[in-house]
C-alpha cells in the first residue's frame, strides 16, 4: 500500500503544481492561447522519441485513439476548465472537478469495464465532502462563494463548461482504460498533445488575434512558466497519469485527482505562502480516509484474497 500512496501523492503534487505555475502565465496569456502553446510544444518534445521508435507511432489505431483522448482530455477538458476560470471562482471549479471519479466509476460500470460497490461510493463521497472542506472553506474569509457570482448568464455559462469539462474528463478516463491495451504511453501521448494543440489554434487565433497578445510568451517569466507546463505537466505528468490508469483501472487511477485540492492547499502555502484553515485540516483528514475506503482497502483486501486462494491450492496439490 505505501508505494500505491507514493504514487498518487507524487502524481497529484505534479499535477497540481500546474495550477499554480499557470496563474504565472495566464496574467499575460489568454487561456486558451497557453493551452494551445502548451500542448503543441509537449507533442514537439516528444516527436524525437516517437521518431526512434520507428512506424509504430503511425499506425491508424494509435493515431485514432491518441486523437480521441487529445480531443477529450485536452482540448475539451482543459480548454473549458480553464474558460469557466474567468467567471467560476477557483474553489468552487476545483469542487466540480474533483467529482470527476463519480463519474468516472459511473462510466466504467456502464462499459463492464468495473463494478461499483457501496464500499467505494461511500469512499468517493467522503473524498468529495473533504474536497469541499479543502477547496470552497477559506482562512479567515467563510465560505468563498459569492452570491454574485451564483446569477447571470455569463456565471451559469462558467459552471456548464466546468461541468462539461468534467465529464469529458471522465469519459477520457474510461475510454483510456478502455482501448490501452498494446498503445505506448509515448505515442499516446504524442497524438494526444499535437491534437490537442490543433483543435485549440483555431480558438486561440479567435480569442487573440492580435500578434501583440501572442508576444507576451516571449516574456522570461512566462516563457518558464510554458516550459514547465509543456515538458514537466504534459509530458511527465500525462506518462503517469497513464501509467495510473494501466496500473489500476479508471475509476482508482481517478480518485488520485482527489487528492489535488489538499496538493495545492500545501503547495500554496509552501510557494505563496497561503494560511491554513482548520476545517482545510478536516477535509484533508476526509480525504485520506475516503481513499483508504475507496481504494487502499480495497486494493488490500483484494491482495489478501488473492494470497489465501494461493495459499489454499498449494496446500491441496
């Protein structure tokens, strides 16, 4: 269990890490802008790796479904998570993300690919409730959801793409688990970043069509800042992120981005010296628990099973 929990805690401090990198960028860049810089210069890293492998990154099947997951882990997932930033405030956006492993084990019942006990819906609820905890509760400020920002069309605007944002995530998720099978990471990777760049130009073209809003990437702090994005986040975040999924199914691999809000609450206050809430602390305490009922235990259980079946026909042969 200790190096399933290295792994998730390591994915989601890289993971999260990118939140706050990208609010060094997006003072300068329009989101959709970076994006598409971002992901365009991920798939530019690894074509030299992709080229050393030979044809293989060519194949109808690999380029068909690293398409679908650029288009739907990317371009759709990122890009409208990102538009729903300037009218839904952070937390409240993060609250919505971080149901994605609701869906996400709702998918994967639907496709046969898992099963759903009330054991692990019980722990995604508890995750969820701590992930509320850790997100919307503020030091020193009660709730920060302002009633404001709760009315207009441009406000509701904001939470349908949030909410689109997520369940193109999790049907990514599935549809990752769902057709791994034989596909390198790497080329994986490779379609997803290019396409996902490709289908996001077109809209940043839109959104800043002066060349003056394109320049500020030249800026050193924010040219740091896309190079940390592209090679640390889409390329070694994304290798583990399907590495996860391989390993562990979608649903599990979904529930390390449970993790994320109590990722950037220590990555805020070790970088930008955030305080700390104690209800932050409770919901922290929520989440753990909530991924030890949903995930851990049952991982361990599973073991133990397994051990005992071993057991029992090497004592009757």
């Amino acid at each position: 269990m200790g190096r399933i929990l290295v792994l998730f805690a390591g994915f989601s401090l890289v993971w999260s890490s990118a939140f706050i990198v990208g609010k060094v960028a997006i003072a300068d860049l329009d989101p959709i802008v970076l994006l598409a810089i971002r992901f365009l210069l991920g798939a530019l890293c690894l074509l030299p790796f992709v080229l050393r492998r030979g044809q293989v990154f060519l194949q109808i099947p690999v380029m068909r479904f690293g398409a679908i997951a650029g288009v739907l882990n990317n371009a759709l997932y990122l890009g409208l998570s990102f538009l729903a930033l300037q009218t839904v405030p952070a937390p409240v956006l993060v609250v919505i993300i971080s149901c994605a492993p609701l869906l996400t084990s709702a998918f994967a019942v639907v496709s046969g690919q898992e099963t759903l006990n009330a054991q692990r819906l019980a722990g995604f609820a508890i995750c969820v409730a701590g992930v509320a905890c850790v997100a919307i509760w503020q030091p020193g400020s009660g709730i920060n959801m302002p009633l404001a920002v709760m009315s207009g069309i441009s406000a509701w605007a904001g939470y349908a793409m949030a909410i689109g944002g997520t369940v193109a995530f999790a049907v990514g998720t599935v549809y990752l688990r769902g057709r791994s099978t034989g596909a390198s990471p790497m080329d994986v990777n490779f379609w997803q970043s290019l396409v996902g760049g490709l289908v996001l130009m077109p809209v940043a073209l839109f959104r800043a069509p002066e060349l003056a809003q394109w320049q500020a990437a030249l800026h050193l702090q924010t040219l740091m800042a896309i190079l940390y994005l592209a090679v640390v986040i889409t390329l070694g975040a994304m290798f583990m992120w399907l590495y996860l999924i391989k390993r562990f199914g979608a649903s599990k691999a979904a529930a390390a981005h449970l993790i994320n809000p109590l990722s950037g609450l220590i990555l805020s206050a070790a970088i930008l010296g955030n305080d700390i809430a104690a209800i932050q602390i409770v919901g922290a305490v929520l989440i753990g628990f909530g991924l030890y009922i949903a995930v851990f235990r049952t991982a361990t259980r599973h073991k133990s099973v397994v051990s005992k079946g071993a057991a029992s026909c090497r004592a009757t042969s």
